[in-house]
C-alpha cells in the first residue's frame, strides 16, 4: 500500500517511567517493528522511519541524525540503555525503577481496529521479551478516546497526522502546545519541553520553498526528538483502497501516466481524490 500516515507510540511523559528518556529510548529498541509489519500486516505496509516523516518528504530526514539516534529492534541495546539508567531485573524477570518499584504498564489502542490490536501485541510480547513488562488491552473507542485526551493512559497508538508537503504537520501534531487539560488534536503523551515548542515554531516559519532551511530546522527536531524519545514512530498506516472494474474503469495504479490518490477519506478528495473519480469511466458493455 501507498504510505498514507505514520502509527505513532504516544508514551505518557507525565506518569513513571515514561517521564525518564531513558526508559523511553530503551523501549524504543525494545520494539519488533518487523513483527508488526511481517505479522499483523502480511507487508502491505512499511516501517517507519524514526523521524516520522513518510516516503513522500524523507529528504528532510537528516542522515546524520539518524545514523547517530535512530533505533531499531535491538533488546540487547535495549537492556543496555536501562541498566545504564539504574534499572534492575526482578526475580519476575522484568526491570523494575532505580527505586526498586515494579513497572506494569498497559499499551492501548481502541477496540475493532484489528490491524493495530494484533499490533499491539507485538509491542507487549517484544517488550515482555526484552524485559519490559507491558501488556495489551483495548478499550472500546469512547474510552480510548476519553484517556488518550485526558492524558490517562500509559502508551497508545495513533496516526492522526496524514500527507502534507510540509513536516510542519507532523511535528504540529506530535509536539502540539501549550499543554492543556484536554490534549483534543495532539501531544497526547503532554510532552512538555520548551526547546521543542520554540523549534517546531521555528518550522512553522520557514517556507516550503526554502528546501536548505526546511532541512536544518527539521535537523533540530529530529536530534531532541531521537534524544528524548517522546513519541515512537513505528510503521506507516497504508492508503486502505480497493476498486472493481465491473462497473467503473481506469482506476489510477502506479503504472497510469498521471497517477491520482486512489482514495477519499480523511481528507483525500482534496489530494486527489477528486481527480479519481472524474476521470473514471464506465465500463464496457458485455
């Protein structure tokens, strides 16, 4: 599938321990991306990469950055980072806080979304794995949606940021301020950091046709972000489509001359969509 939005991990910054960046780069290598894709999705999607930004802008990604913060599925490093940080294993095997408290976390999506919760599944398993004891559960949507707002709930999946020409709309969204008592339209995790705040603002300012200053400022984001982990990044959500020809003919595919986005939700008409439609035509009469 055509990559469409990027599935986030929102941790919450404001319970223990997803308050300590540690804990929260240790999860990140924690995670069995390719299991999710491999698994829950049969590869029909891809991984994301960790700064978020889907295929379409991935010149803004700053190599640099990533070969020095990046992460990927490694339980050793992992294990590494959270000893590091003072964290211990128990006689349960899971890590427990450098205070010596015992770590039981939940990881969320909402209930009927069957690609995510097989997902989330894979987020527990590999994180129990490596030592990190989370366990699944799904909540029917008006209380995921009721926590993920109110800013109750331990870690939570959510893609709400779709195609743009800018990164702006993805940073917006994962870095959103000020922090309110209802988080409605992001920074679901409250992830309070000024430095942050001041940089995506930063971005806000630049235009789009100021590719060199797009970068540097995208740069700035992508380092804090892969330093403190806030959020995870983890796959990208495909452009859901399917058609017939029984009716209707000339569908856009990657091999049309012009392709248009072969969708309409969530805002699609206007990225294509509309382009789809009016350039269908019936099909041939048997």
């Amino acid at each position: 599938m055509l990559s469409a939005n990027t599935a986030v991990l929102f941790l919450n910054t404001t319970k223990p321990p997803m308050n300590d960046p540690a804990f929260r780069r240790a999860l990140a290598f924690a995670i069995n991306v390719d299991d999710i894709v491999n698994v829950a999705y049969a590869q029909l999607v891809k991984a994301s990469s960790p700064t978020g930004l889907l295929p379409t802008l991935s010149k803004y990604d700053d190599q640099s950055v990533l070969a020095k913060y990046g992460y990927r599925y490694d339980p050793a490093k992992a294990a590494r980072i959270l000893e590091s940080a003072g964290y211990k294993k128990g006689s349960d095997g899971f890590y427990k806080t450098p205070d010596g408290k015992a770590i039981e976390l939940e990881v969320t999506c909402q209930f009927g979304w069957t690609d995510w919760m097989e997902a989330i599944n894979v987020i527990a398993s590999s994180a129990q794995a490596a030592g990190i004891n989370i366990k699944a559960a799904t909540p029917d949507y008006g209380a995921w949606n009721t926590a993920l707002q109110g800013g109750t709930f331990d870690m939570t999946l959510n893609n709400w940021a779709g195609m743009s020409n800018t990164p702006w709309t993805l940073y917006n969204l994962l870095f959103r301020h000020p922090i309110q008592d209802q988080m409605q339209s992001g920074n679901f995790g409250r992830y309070n950091d000024q430095e942050m705040f001041d940089l995506v603002d930063a971005l806000a300012k630049v235009p789009v046709t100021d590719e060199a200053g797009m970068k540097a400022a995208c740069s700035a984001i992508q380092k804090k972000m892969l330093q403190d982990m806030p959020v995870i990044p983890l796959w990208y959500n495909g452009l859901w489509a399917q058609f017939s020809n029984a009716v209707w003919t000339n569908w856009p595919t990657e091999k049309s001359a012009s392709p248009t986005l072969p969708t309409t939700w969530s805002g699609y008409w206007q990225m294509g969509g509309l382009q789809t439609l009016i350039n269908l035509k019936p099909a041939p009469k048997k």
